[in-house]
C-alpha cells in the first residue's frame, strides 16, 4: 500500500518548482538538450503535459471502474507536444500556465475521489508492466516529476559545460547519461 499524502507533497510542488526554474530564461537554457536522444527543457515541459491530459488520472480511473479486466491505454514514453524550432514554439510561459493548470485540475480531481487506503491497493494492468496497483501509479507520478526536473536540470547545465574549465571534474552533470527519457 501506498500512503497517498507522500506523492501529493511532490505533485503539488513541481509545476511552481519548474515556473521558479524556468520562467525568464532564455532559449539558450530552455530548448536545448543535452545529446542526441536527450531531450531539452521545453520538451521535458510538453512531455509533462501530455502526461497531465492522457496518462495519470486517466489510469487511475482505469484501476477504479474496470481493475485488471480493461488495460491501461498505451502512453508513449517519449510524448510530448509538437516540437517547434526555437523562436516558432510556443512561449514557455504559456506552457508553465497549461502545465499548472492541468495539474491543478488533475489534483482537485484526485482529491475529490477520497482514496481510502483500500482503494491505494486497488490493481489494474499496465499493457507493458502487468499487474500495478493505484498506490504504485500515484507513487510513480511524483517520482516522474522528480526525474523529468533532473533531466531539465541536465539539459540546462549541459549549456555551459565546456565554460566552467577544470571545475567539470567535479561536476558529475556535466557526464553525459545514457540518451533517452
């Protein structure tokens, strides 16, 4: 089981935490990524958007009218909204006000549903992943914020790798991950 309060401490957290990050900032920090297969802040946002419309609240509906007789709708790991070119896409700070008010719709609705522990328990069918319970998917959204942060931290400080000299060596950011979300 699953205690519902723990991920709500992050979820609620995470659309002010990338306004504080983001908002301001220039497209040098903001639209470029880290690598091939890497993905820069603005996509790390779009990606966090469609996932707000098409994949966590969604699930968790699943899980508590169908259980494990109707599988989860597939979600691309790598979704996000239509990349543009920088200067052609859409403004970042429109994209943190859809991001916030998404997830705060998403949150009032998540409340509304009055989760007993019970419920956190309750299992569905991920089509990949098998047998997952709502406490785990409620767990994972909050752990999916916390990973997507540190990989717009990458992408950001992957922009001045070669300027902070010698310090690099003690920077383990600026050692490129495996590519991927």
């Amino acid at each position: 089981m699953s205690s519902l309060p723990y991920p709500l401490e992050i979820l609620h957290r995470t659309p002010a935490t990338l306004r504080a990050l983001l908002l301001g900032l220039s497209e040098h920090w903001t639209h470029f990524n880290y690598g091939p297969g890497t993905w820069s802040a603005y996509h790390v946002l779009g990606h966090l958007i469609v996932g707000e419309r098409d994949d966590w609240i969604p699930r968790l509906r699943i899980i508590l009218q169908h259980g494990e007789s109707r599988p989860f709708d597939p979600f691309p790991h790598d979704a996000s909204i239509a990349p543009a070119p920088p200067g052609a896409a859409t403004p970042l700070s429109q994209l943190l006000d859809e991001f916030d008010r998404l997830r705060t719709t998403n949150l009032r609705d998540l409340l509304a549903l009055s989760l007993s522990p019970a419920d956190l328990d309750r299992t569905g069918t991920h089509p990949y992943l098998g047998r997952v319970t709502a406490g785990q998917l409620l767990a994972t959204w909050a752990v999916h914020d916390l990973h997507h942060i540190r990989q717009t931290c990458l992408a950001m400080a992957w922009q001045h790798r070669d300027e902070v000299g010698p310090w690099r060596a003690y920077l383990n950011t600026l050692t490129r991950p495996n590519a991927g979300t």
